[in-house]
C-alpha cells in the first residue's frame, strides 16, 4: 500500500482521446482533399480560359485555349482552316485572325495590288518559320493560363476564408454536425460533378470530331506543315483558287534554302580540306629546309590565300599558355528573312564560332507582328553560343525587347564582357519606320564621341565596338580607344580599313537586301556573313573570313585575311581618305 507522500498513479486516457485524434485527422483530411479540388478547378479554369494577343503572319491575332482538341483558325466570314491539335488532354487552340497593323505598309505607299503581294510574302515569311510563332503564342498562352490560374485560386480561398469566418464558430459547429451524416452523399455528389464535366469535354471532343471527318481536306496544303488541314465557308475556294501560288512560293523558298545551306556546308568542308592540305605541304617545306623559309617558286593562288592570312604565331613561337583564338560570327541586315536562319546554324556549328554579333536591323519596320523574326533567329543560334545585338534603325522598342526575351544581349551603350572579350554599343537612335514620323533623337557624330567617351573611361579597355550605322567611325575611332568597329546599314560590304586610330569593317546584308525587292523569298542578292578571329593574349584581331551565299544558292568560304594594323596618324594630318566599298552598292539610304 502507497505511503501517503507517494505520488498519485497516472489517470488513465480519457475514452474521448482517441475519437477526437481520429477526428482531427479527418478534418486534416477533407481539407486536404478540399485544397487540391481548389487547385484542380482553378487550374482547369485557368487552363481552358486562357487567351494572349499575338501575331499571325502579317496579323495581329488572339489566340484561345479550347477543349475540342483542334486548332481553328478564323478568318471571319471566309471561313475557317482547322488541323488536329498537338496538345494533350483534348486541348485545342482557336486563332481569331484580326486586322494588318498600318504600320506594317506605311514605310512605303503602295496600291491594293501591292499591298496584297506584300502580305503574300509575310505569309510565305510566316509558313518559312511557323515554329517561332507557335512557340510565341504557346509561351503567351502558357502565361495567361498561370496568372488566371493564380486568380481564380485566389478568390476560391478568399470566399472560402470570407464563409469561414462570416458564419462564425457556434454556425461552423452546427453545419458540421448536420453535414457529417452526409459525408459519402457529398463525397459521390463531387465526383459526380467531375465524372459528368469529363463526359461533357469527351462528348464535345467526339462531336468534333464527327464534325471535321466530315469536312473535306485541302490538298493544296500537301507536302507543307498545313498537310491534312480542313477548310469550311468561302475560304475553301480562295485556297483552291489561290492557295497553290502561296504553296509554291513555300515550296521554292524551301527548295532554295535547303540548296544554300547543302551548299554551304559543302564549300565549308572543302575548304577545310584544302586548307589541311596547304598547312600540311608549308610544313614539310619549313622541316625540309629548317625553318629557313618557303620554296622556291609561285606558290598557288590557294596557297597564296590562306598561307597568307594565317596570323596565327609559328610552332617555334608558340607557347603552352597561350589562349586559343576566339572566333566570332557576323551577321548584319537580316530584314527578318527567316530563311537564313538555317545557314546561320551551320555556319556557326561549322566554324566552332563562339560569339554571333548581330549588327543590327533584324526586322524590316519593327512592329509586333513581326516577334516570330527575331525569335527564329534567336533560336538559330546553337545552344552554348553567345549572341550580342546593336539594335538598327529598322528594330523597334519592342522588337528588341522580344530579342531579348529570346535570348539575345542587347547592348545599351555600357561595356560587356562575352567570354573575355570587351565589347561596347548601343542602338541606332534613328527610327526608320513610318516615313511620316521619322526620328532620330541623337546625330551619329555625337554618338560616336559618346561611345569613344566610354571606351577611353573604361579602366579595362574596348576590344570592339559594335553599332549598326557606319557614319560614327570618323568621331567614334578619332581618340585611339577603339581599336575596331563592326557596322552594317549599308546592304554593301566595305573591307577593314583605318579609320583615324581604329579599324572599321562594314558588312552587308546577310538576307541580300536588294533596293525595292523583297527582303524575303530566294535571295535577291548575295548574302554575306563574316568570321573574325580575336586573339585574347593581344587583344587583337587576328583575321577576318568571308562567306558568301550567291542568289543561285551556291556557296564561297573565302579564306581568311589579316586584320590590318593600325597605323599612327601624323598629328599635321588632316583627314583620312575613305576606301571604297568593296560589295556590290544596293541601297545605301534604305539600310
């Protein structure tokens, strides 16, 4: 028996103790499961009722999310052009094609006929990189569909928490207690609300489908990515009519750009060939005659070419340390023809190219409808590869800042370092859009003293300027501080030449922009990209190599030429003679 200071034995657990932990569980439970019905029905909301502006070809566009598993087109009274959707789940899409923007035409003035054929190359343009137009809208929708997602789950808990708290605790207590018997019923009544808005989606879906076996396809489309696409109202006629010559505009840009870059990667690789074989037949000459020169004799015109472009240091004066060179593509002047966008790829997969520097003018006015142009080109450029933009006077706000969002670096008048390499511009400050509202809020000589204000205040230096308008080397190169300056504009190539204390290089058009033709389509003239190769032990340009696609999709890898040298300029020394343009002068006024 306990002595009275024991303490007293534990009492035991009440009989309540379990059945109210059970109980809680439960509550734990429903709400769980309450939180995820939330989260399913706002996602479901979110998802179905997402919508984005966007653009389509020459259109503007809206573009809805919908549950028929097809993708509808609209064209108002025409009628509409469907396809089977990609999307999961039975999700389709509709695209409400709207007006052409007036801005898309106001650069020039133009008849109806004129019109209409311009909209017929924007649509060639479109259907030549639809990827960067789906993938624009998909990202849109995408966004949409979060934001309304994140609305509706907001005020699902927001008329939740107002209900919680309007019907206070002793209400609460008192519809629990009614509701509880009812759980099961209410439980199937949920599911039963679930099961018959799948049947209803599954029914609409089935109906759809009924609808479109029965509508006939167009085989206009065939051998195109609209193959097996349906057409309803008055537009199955038009396409019929007029369908074919789009068709065969697609079918020719293709068959054209698919040559051009066979072609280029054929003339590539023969010239790697030849030039193993150069290098290979210089080195058994030095071992044959100790390094006391070259033999002797005329050497080829090959020979000539890429033995002496070659500013690589010899076997003898190179050392373990040295960097290997940094080798940069340049493009100019694309004027949003998509068609280059492939050889853009090979070409940089080919040379090894590191850095794309972009000089500017990658659209034609700069509107929205033209997005899908800088994005296709975005997208050409391999993964791993830097690519830098000087925006051109035909680039817009908002087409760079869509450059941007796809990848691009835009430079805004400060430095950047892109793998060691300094590198500085800014945009063009003149817009070239409409022709009534032309601006131009800085001239070119003031910019280039910008800029050489920047470069010679950089405590780490310039290495290269890049800037789309040529006109502000004189004051841009007058101080020494930029070595070398990369433009466009032009739609002509002018070789590397001194400019006051720099060298400036202009490349012409890579999309062979031709005065009053359409940037668009086979080219119209020769396109031309250029490779330059940067030594980060000097900090020097080493060379620069020409590539040229011809405008019967043939191909010429040039070999490389040496930099120039800078050469001190007298201080009596007035002015510097200008060379003269070594391309073929196409429009210098519209570039």
């Amino acid at each position: 028996m306990p002595g009275p200071d024991a303490p007293a034995p534990d009492a035991p657990p009440s009989p309540a103790a379990a059945p109210d932990r059970a109980g809680r569980r439960r509550r734990w439970v429903v709400r769980a499961l309450l939180a995820v019905v939330a989260l399913l029905a706002a996602l479901v909301f979110g998802v179905t009722t997402a919508t984005a502006e966007s653009s389509f070809g020459p259109h503007e566009a809206r573009y809805d999310v919908t549950t028929d598993a097809t993708v509808t087109v609209d064209l108002g009274p025409l009628g509409t052009l469907q396809i089977d959707s990609p999307l999961p789940l039975g999700l389709g899409a509709r695209v409400t094609v709207e007006e052409i923007p007036a801005d898309v035409d106001a650069l020039h003035g133009v008849d109806t006929l004129q019109a209409l054929t311009g909209d017929l190359s924007s649509y060639l343009q479109f259907f030549t990189g639809p990827q960067a137009t789906i993938e624009d809208a998909a990202r849109a929708l995408v966004a949409n569909a979060l934001w309304r997602t994140l609305a509706a789950l907001v005020v699902l808990v927001a008329v939740w928490t107002a209900g919680w708290w309007l019907l206070g605790a002793a209400r609460r207590a008192e519809l629990g207690a009614r509701l509880t018997p009812h759980a099961a019923q209410l439980t199937a009544g949920g599911l039963a609300v679930v099961l018959v808005g799948t049947l209803v989606t599954a029914s609409e879906r089935g109906d759809a489908a009924e609808r479109t076996s029965s509508q006939r396809t167009s085989a206009v489309f065939d051998g195109t990515p609209l193959e097996g696409a349906r057409i309803t109202g008055r537009l199955g006629g038009i396409v019929d009519t007029y369908g074919g010559l789009v068709v065969k505009a697609f079918q020719d840009n293709e068959d054209f750009y698919d040559r051009a870059d066979g072609a280029l990667v054929a003339a590539w690789d023969d010239w790697e060939a030849r030039r193993a074989t150069v290098e290979a037949a210089a080195d058994h000459d030095a071992d044959d005659e100790d390094g006391a020169g070259s033999p002797a004799g005329d050497p080829t015109p090959d020979a000539t070419a890429t033995a002496g472009s070659s500013a690589a240091p010899t076997p003898e004066e190179s050392t373990d340390e040295e960097a290997e060179p940094l080798t940069l593509l340049v493009i100019s002047d694309l004027h949003c023809n998509v068609g280059m966008a492939p050889l853009i790829t090979s070409l940089v997969e080919r040379s090894g190219a590191e850095v794309v520097l972009d000089a500017g003018d990658t659209t034609m006015n700069g509107t929205s409808v033209e997005q899908y142009c800088v994005t296709t080109f975005a997208r050409a450029v391999p993964r791993g590869v830097d690519l830098v933009t000087a925006p051109g006077n035909h680039d817009s706000a908002e087409t760079t800042a869509q450059y941007a969002r796809a990848g691009a670096t835009v430079l805004d008048g400060g430095v950047i370092d892109v793998r060691g390499m300094r590198i500085l511009g800014d945009k063009d400050p003149k817009a070239t859009r409409l022709i009534t509202t032309q601006t131009q809020d800085e001239s070119y000589a003031e910019v280039g003293e910008r800029l050489s204000d920047v470069a010679c205040d950089e405590p780490d230096g310039v290495d290269l300027v890049l800037f789309h308008n040529p006109r502000t080397a004189p004051a841009l190169l007058a101080d020494g501080c930029v070595p070398a300056l990369v433009s466009g504009h032009m739609h002509t190539r002018t070789d590397p030449e001194q400019i006051g204390e720099g060298i400036r290089y202009i490349s012409s058009s890579t999309a062979g922009a031709q005065e009053n033709e359409p940037r668009i389509g086979p080219l119209k003239g020769t396109a031309e990209m250029t490779l330059l190769r940067w030594d980060p032990d000097s900090r020097q340009i080493l060379d620069w190599q020409l590539v040229e696609i011809g405008t019967d999709a043939s191909a010429v890898v040039h070999d490389p030429e040496p930099w120039p040298e800078v050469v001190p300029v007298p201080e009596e020394a007035d002015e510097v003679p200008t060379a003269t343009p070594t391309g073929a002068a196409t429009a210098p006024a519209q570039g």
